[in-house]
C-alpha cells in the first residue's frame, strides 16, 4: 500500500512539474530563474505548488499584464520557494552520488548522505541567489552578488535542511526496519515529505532575512 501512494505523490509531483515547465516555456518569468523554481518546487509541493504558481508566479511573466499586489506572506513564500529549489534540487542530486559509490561517514550512509547533500544544496542554493541578485546588480560585480547571496541563502538552507535531515533521521532510525534504497518509490516520497518539512522550516528564516533587510522578498 506504501508504494502505490509512493507512486501516486511521484506521480502527482511530476505532473505539477510538467504543467508548470510547458506554461514558463509559453509565459517566461521576468527573473529566469524562476523558470527553474517554480518546476522544481512542483515535485514535492505538487498541487500547492501549481495553485501558488498561477496564483503568484504567473504575474511575473514578462507577458504579465496584471499589476502585482501580492501581500508579505505570498512574497515569503515565493522567497523560501527560491531557496527550498536549490537545496531540492542539491539535495536529489547527492542521493545518487552516495548510493552509487557506497561512502558512508563513520560507518553510516545516513551521515554520507547528510554531509554530501549539504555541501550539494548549499551550492545549489548559492547559485540560485547568484542567478537572482547578480542580473539586478550587474554595475557592482560578481564578488558583490556572491558575498550576498552568501548572506541571504546560509541561513535559510540551515533551517531547510534542519527540516528535512530531521525527517530522513526519523525514517532511518524509527519509521523502518530497513530504510528504503533510492531505487524504491518509497525512498523518494519520504524525500518529497522531507523537502516540504524543509520548505517549511525555512519559511520563517526567510521571513526573518526579509523583514531584517539580508535578503530581498520575491
């Protein structure tokens, strides 16, 4: 029963990317990144995703025509959106890099898996806030828009990833008797409850960064 909901929230999360990648492609967003969030965050927000995008995404196309009166909240949230796409997308890449080659850290592939996907996502999540100041800030250089989006992204993929290590600690050492392996359905819908326990851990540090100034609301 576990794996046929495993492959109905997959399956789900992969369709809300779908429509999402096919309407950016027809209406791009002002900031081209965004073209990358919105799909990214489909695959494990799924449905939420897809109702925020054409709620709050869609009026950033450069097609747009509606005036943008988002309040603060659907600001936040288009923010932590931002940054839970970069430490996703870092944290997804790492799984295949650890399971393929075996690493463990300290005789647990769990530890492998958190110190991989971290260093992963905060790549990730640096290069997403880069593609995001630096095309605004072009007149103060690539230095400028490194050490800011150093600023505006370390906290809020610490809290990210607080959420969802927190959640991939509770499924390895409680949930199963023997955790699922990255080829199973199962393994990668306890990584989409993960990211959204990320996404949701990370929400009030991005609304703190914002309200302090460190980072701009999206």
């Amino acid at each position: 029963m576990l794996e046929i909901i495993s492959w109905i929230a997959l399956g789900i999360g992969l369709l809300s990317s779908v429509i999402m990648i096919i309407d950016v492609i027809r209406h791009p967003q002002n900031m081209a990144i965004m073209n990358v969030v919105w799909p990214l965050n489909g695959w494990f927000l799924g449905p939420v995703a897809l109702i925020t995008y054409f709620k709050w995404g869609r009026i950033q196309a450069k097609d747009s025509e509606i005036e943008d009166t988002r309040g603060k909240g659907a600001k936040v949230f288009t923010s932590t959106s931002h940054c839970s796409s970069g430490c996703s997308f870092g944290d997804a890449v790492g799984v295949p890099i650890v399971a393929l080659t075996g690493l463990t850290v300290a005789g647990s592939m769990l530890f492998a898996h958190y110190i991989v996907e971290f260093v992963l996502a905060y790549l990730f999540g640096i290069l997403f806030q880069f593609a995001s100041i630096y095309p605004m800030n072009k007149e103060k250089g690539k230095m400028h828009a490194l050490i800011e989006s150093l600023k505006a992204d370390t906290i809020s993929l610490i809290a990210f990833e607080i959420g969802m290590f927190g959640w991939m600690a509770i499924v390895h050492y409680v949930l199963f008797q023997s955790p699922p392996e990255p080829t199973s359905p199962v393994y990668w819908f306890m990584m989409q409850i993960a990211m959204i326990l990320g996404f949701l851990t990370s929400y009030p540090a991005n609304a703190w960064l914002i309200k302090k100034g460190i980072k701009h609301a999206m």
